[in-house]
C-alpha cells in the first residue's frame, strides 16, 4: 500500500525567501507525480505533474523535482510571495493502484509573511 | 485541462437530513471520483463514478450513506444520507483521463448540525 509522507508538516517563512517543500513515497512504481495547492476551504488547483520519465519539471517559479528510485520529490518555490501561503500537497500515482488511485501526503501548509 | 463545476459551493444541514451534491465536467472524461477532506485532515477517497454501472467505494464507505450517479461522461451526483456532524466536511469532485493528470473542483462546504 502506498504510503505518503510530507516534511515539513508546516512552515513559515518572510517574503522572498525560497520554499523547499519534500514529499516521499514507499512505492516507487509510479506513472507519475501531481504537486497541488489548496487554498483554505477550497478544492485543489493542480501545479506541477511530472512524469515518470521526468527528473524535473518546471512553471515560472515552481520547480519540481523527481527520484523514483529513492520515492522522493520537492517542489521549490523560488522568491516567495505572499499569495503563495497555502497547503501544498503531493500525490504520486501508482502503477499496481487498483481502481486508479491517486494516495495523498498530509500537506505542507505555508506561511509567507509580508 | 478539465473545468469542474460543482453545486451546492457550501451548504449548512440538520442532522438526519440528506444533501445532493452535484459535479460538472467541461468534457466527456473516463474516469470520476468523490474525496472527503475533514477538518484540518488531508483528502480521503470515498468512491469512484462509474458511468452506466454502481460505484465502486473505498473501504469505509457504503452505498447506503453516499449513493452515487452517474448517468453520461460528464456527470456525478454524491448523496450524503441521514447526516450526522461527523459528515461536516468538504466534499470534492475529482476527474481524470487515463494515467493523465487529475483533476478537482471547487468543493462543497458541508456543515452539519
């Protein structure tokens, strides 16, 4: 069964500065990983997928990283903004999941201060 | 990408009631699902939507307490039945096209009294 972790659990950080936020997974046999970010009370907004094949994928100032081999990712959030404070979640997507599920980690939840 | 809409955005309930939420998808999509996201817990998945036939709950979850429709390629219903304030929760409508990228919608905000 997969398992998600995410560390930090939370963090909190001053404007400008760059986010490092780590996800690992026990299963490594994966078609690919989804980074989302979830406003309070909101539905997810999907950011970054990055395929198998992949060791980075990149948009604007997200850049997100992938070792299957060892089941970890980060995503880094270069020059922090204010409007970056949110969870983020990672979600790797198994290849052996039946009925094609995605397993959550519990989420980084950021705080960029001004 | 997917455009997911869903109906009510946010709904306060008595206990023993039920409520029907509606997903709507910009385009025909294989696969559907339903997540569960308590208070300050991460997502949960309740079931997958699947058209023409019943859907196919997660361990914990049953019929009887989140029937689920899907009646075309664009379309899901969640029933949350005879709720208690356990159910207080936001409920989200998921897509995803083969190994393809997942989607979600806004969610709906339920609070039961």
């Amino acid at each position: 069964k997969q398992e998600v972790t995410q560390i930090p659990a939370a963090l909190s950080v001053p404007e400008g500065e760059n986010l490092v936020l780590n996800c690992s997974f026990t299963d490594s046999a994966i078609y690919n990983l989804q980074w989302f970010r979830q406003d309070p009370g909101k539905g997810l907004t999907s950011l970054l997928l990055i395929q198998s094949s992949q060791r980075e994928q990149t948009s604007g100032r997200l850049n997100a990283s992938l070792d299957k081999s060892s089941g970890r990712s980060t995503l880094y959030i270069a020059a922090s903004q204010p409007g970056d404070s949110a969870t983020y979640l990672c979600a790797p997507y198994p290849i052996k999941a039946a009925g094609n599920k995605l397993t959550f980690g519990g989420g980084t939840r950021v705080l960029v201060k001004p | 990408s997917a455009v997911i809409s869903q109906k009510p955005s946010r709904d306060i309930c008595q206990r023993g009631t039920s409520l029907t939420i509606q997903c709507q998808v910009d385009s025909q999509v294989t696969m559907m699902f339903w997540y569960r996201q308590q208070p300050g817990q991460s997502l949960t998945l309740i079931a997958t939507a699947n058209q023409g036939s019943e859907a196919t709950y997660e361990s914990g979850f049953v019929i009887d307490k989140f029937p689920i429709s899907r009646p075309n390629l664009t379309f899901s219903t969640l029933t949350v039945s005879n709720m208690s304030p356990e159910d207080s929760s936001i409920y989200l409508c998921s897509v995803r096209q083969g190994s393809h990228e997942q989607y979600f919608g806004p969610g709906t905000r339920l609070t039961v009294t």
